[in-house]
C-alpha cells in the first residue's frame, strides 16, 4: 500500500488504494476472456464518479480533551433496564 512521505496513509492516499482494489476484484471476480473488453472496462470503471466518488474532506475542530477513559468512575453510573 501506498504511504505518503511521513510513512501515513493520507485520506487521499487510501481513497485511491481503495479504488485500486476494487478494480482489481472486479477483474478477478468478474474475468473477462478478451483482454480488450477488460481494459475497455477497466478504463471506463476508472472514470471519475463512475465507481467511487471523489474524496470529501471535513474540517473540524480538535475535540477538547479531559479525563481520560479508563479513569471514569462507573460507580456513578447507573444501569436501567429497557421497557
């Protein structure tokens, strides 16, 4: 797999990889005898928004942190049962 230059798979990055793979089952789960018609295939499913859609990216602020998980109290937590 891919990795940027810091060594992180990047969401565009996986994106791409993503779409590798599954072009690649499709060739391999859906074998096609004439090698014409499977590139031919593979060049359209290529397309831009023919098989994935392109990425979308959401920036949002970095959650503020505070205690961490483990030091919860669950003795203040109270457990009911569902009617």
């Amino acid at each position: 797999m891919a990795e940027s230059i810091t060594g992180e798979l990047s969401p565009l990055l996986l994106h791409s990889e993503l779409a590798k793979a599954y072009l690649d089952w499709l060739d391999t789960s859906f074998a096609l005898n004439n090698p014409g018609v499977s590139s031919e295939r593979r060049k359209l499913l290529s397309e831009r928004g023919k098989l994935v859609t392109d990425v979308y990216l959401e920036a949002i602020r970095k959650y503020q942190t505070g205690e961490s998980f483990a030091s919860v109290s669950w003795g203040s937590i109270r457990f009911t049962a569902a009617c």
